[in-house]
C-alpha cells in the first residue's frame, strides 16, 4: 500500500477507539492528529493532496457532523505562551524566540484547523 493511502488503516483505527474509548478519543485520535497531519503534508505532496477528498469523506462517515463541529472548535488549542515559566537568568532572546516558535506554531495550527472545517464540515472541500 502507497504510504498516501494510510488514512485507510487511521480510519479503521478510529472506528475501533471509537467502540472502545468512545467519540471524543476516536475525534481527537483522526481529526486532531491523523487528519490536520494529513492536510499539513498535502500542502506539499500531490499524492496526499489527491486523497484528502476521501478520507475527508471517511471521516464524515464515521463522525456525525455535530460531533465534528464540536471537536473542530477546541482542536489543537494550546495554552498562551507564558514567559513566567521561564527562570529570571534564563536568556532574554531565547525566551523572544520561544514565544516566536509558539506564535507561529498557534498560527500554523489554526490554519490547518480552520482547513480542516472546510472539507469535513461543508459539502464540498476547499
């Protein structure tokens, strides 16, 4: 099996999380993780770009629309950046480029969620 086909064994995968450790596990396991690594990687892989329709539709199968949208709206949010964490003798530009790192991290992700809505949550993908 071509490694842009490994949505097939995700979905399957997700089925059965879903059978054991319910919704929210099988969501957070193919949406929050498979799916939004799946769409990252078709940003620059034309076989993976060819298999979002259908395993967008996979994941529609699977998932009714209302738990989808539910999920969608708390996806990959992180807690905000806090300098507190960090010790007073800690290196002042490495800390600015941590914060950096976790501004284009939070952007990066909401992109790929707000990607993510389009084709599991509308009729036709993006």
């Amino acid at each position: 099996m071509k490694f842009c086909k490994v949505w097939i064994e995700q979905c399957e995968a997700a089925r059965r999380i879903e059978a054991e450790f319910r919704v929210r596990n099988a969501l957070s396991y193919l949406v929050g993780e498979k799916f939004l690594n799946f769409l990252e990687v078709a940003e620059t892989d034309l076989e993976f770009r060819a298999d979002v329709p259908a395993f967008a539709a996979e994941v529609k199968s699977i998932f009714e629309p209302w738990q989808l949208a539910e999920y969608l709206e708390i996806a990959r949010q992180t807690e905000p950046f806090d300098p507190d964490l960090y010790a007073e003798d800690d290196d002042p530009e490495m800390i600015e480029d941590q914060r950096h790192d976790d501004i284009r991290r939070s952007a990066r992700d909401l992109l790929l969620v707000e990607q993510a809505r389009g084709w599991l949550l509308e009729e036709v993908g993006p």
